[in-house]
C-alpha cells in the first residue's frame, strides 16, 4: 500500500463525504479506494470511519488521525510549492501601505534597491498616515510606526523610532528655551492630530515621569509639514528622528531637554496572518530589516 496515497484518499473522502466522490477526485475506481481506506484502518490498528449504507462518519480515533494527517498534507504541499518557488525569479505584486513621511523620505530609496534586485517583483504603495484594514482592504503588507493592536495581524521590527522636541533657533530666541518639560505648557505647540491623545506629551528621566498637557494654534495630520512649521519659527514640536534628523544637523531646528527622554517606539512591517508567507512578500521585509536595523542610518551623531 502506498501510505502517502491512502492518508490522502482517506482525508479526501471526509472532506467529501463519499467514496465516490474521493475516487474520482484521485482518478482510481470506488472498490480500490475503499479497499485502501481499509488497508490503511488495519495498519493502524484502529477504525477510522463508520460506514453505513446511508452515510459516512468519523470514529474518535478517525476524528484525530484526520486532523493530524490534514496538516501534515496541508504542510507537505506547502513545502513541495516553497521548494519549486525557490527555482524561479520571484515574481508577482505587492500591495503596500506607508506613511508618507517614512515613505518620502527613506522607503523609495529603499524601494528602487530593491526593484532593482528582484526585477519581477511589482509594487503597489499606498501613502497614507492612516491606518489602513489590511485585511478589508487587500493589501500584503504595511509600514506602521505603533504599537500591534489587532490580532488578525503579525508585526516584523525593522528599526527603533526615536523622538526628540524641537524648535527653531529663532522661535527660541524669542519665546525662550523650556529648562523643564513643565514649561511647554506656556508655549505654542504643534500638534500631530493622528495620536490619540497628541495634546498630552509625556517625558522621563531617572525614573522620573512628567505628563504635560499642551496647546497650540496648529495640528496637523503630517509630520513633515508639522517639522516645516517648526522650522519656520511657528513652535515646538515632537517629531521622529527619521524625519527630523536632517534639520537638526542643518542647524534649523535645535534639540530640546536633552535630559529628558520621549518614550521610543518602534518601525514595523505588518502583515495578516497567513500559513505560509508568500516568498515575495518575506523578501521584502528582510530587505528592509537589512537596510535599516538594528541602528538607522538617520541615527548617526543625534545620541
């Protein structure tokens, strides 16, 4: 008997609840696929099915031996499909979503390696501050900076995400430079409306935490036209490194409370549970893990 053949057989006539119909799915008589159900029944030892002229049923040792011997097979076919794919040029598209700032700024360097590597790989961005469905929605993979919070998704840390308050040179020479995070409660600030709390910004130092509440005459739902207010004199703000590294080695904004430290978060790539990650999208994703982690170029001589 052919064991690999039987167990196959044997799941299909569950899954179709007939000899016949499990006989023609495998292209062999009736007779022959219940004499292998039964072959296979006397190698184990056990009953797997009960048989009437009416109707098929699962016996309990038939109800395991299924649900083990359909994840086996589940997991033989996927392994055979990952072994073909690893013999072609991977291929096919990606639907993306990023923020945009992330995405202007570091991901379409980032994305043109990566075409150039993998030429048949087609990719679809989506440039959004907002949080998309990804299962709703259809897309294969999102850049997110926040925490997990659904759990039809699994989350891959590309980089940390540091924040630092900031001001421009001349905002401060005018309105006075904050000694403690205490005093930004007298200053104009700018405010990143996406967060769902954006008016509380929160600092630590030495164990110590300190919970400001602030206000300003503009919030915005971008952080780079936040940062472009800030450097045009208009406030302080709170903005992530990736974003305002640049400026501040420019000289146009100036890093504020450098004692103080604003809770890190952390860049993801999100992606919806499946079984078997497709190949393109793995590829991808350990792309960008190699080109920004453990410690981002936009990093460098800020700490």
């Amino acid at each position: 008997m052919d064991k690999l053949q039987a167990m196959q057989l044997f799941v299909r006539v569950v899954d179709s609840g007939s000899f016949t119909a499990a006989a023609d799915q495998m292209d062999i008589s009736r007779a022959l696929a219940s004499k292998l159900v039964q072959t296979l029944e006397e190698s184990l030892g056990v009953r797997l099915l009960n048989r009437t002229t009416r109707r098929l049923s699962l016996t309990d040792p038939g109800r395991n031996y299924y649900q083990r011997v359909s994840e086996l097979l589940t997991q033989l076919a996927e392994a055979e499909a990952e072994a073909a794919e690893l013999q072609v040029e991977p291929r096919g598209k990606l639907r993306v979503t990023a923020p945009m700032s992330f995405a202007i700024r570091h991901l379409a360097a980032a994305v043109a390696e990566f075409q150039k590597r993998y030429p048949f790989i087609e990719l679809d961005l989506n440039l959004n501050d907002r949080q998309v469905d990804l299962v709703d929605e259809g897309y294969d993979l999102a850049i997110r900076i926040a925490q997990l919070a659904d759990s039809r998704l699994v989350a891959r840390r590309i980089a940390p995400c540091h924040f630092v308050a900031a001001a421009s040179p001349a905002y401060l020479a005018t309105h006075g430079e904050p000694a403690h995070p205490s005093e930004l409660a007298g200053h104009e600030c700018l405010i990143y409306t996406l967060l769902p709390r954006n008016s509380e910004w929160c600092f630590g130092r030495n164990g110590e935490q300190v919970s400001v509440r602030v206000k300003g005459r503009l919030g915005v739902n971008n952080g780079d036209f936040l940062l472009n207010a800030a450097a045009a004199d208009l406030g302080i703000v709170i903005s992530p490194t990736f974003i305002a590294a640049d400026e501040i080695r420019s000289g146009r904004l100036r890093c504020l409370l450098p004692e103080w430290q604003i809770a890190p978060s952390a860049i993801h790539a999100v992606y919806p549970q499946v079984r078997s990650l497709p190949r393109k999208t793995r590829l991808l994703i350990d792309f960008l893990v190699e080109r920004f982690a453990p410690a981002p170029y936009w990093d460098q001589g800020l700490h």
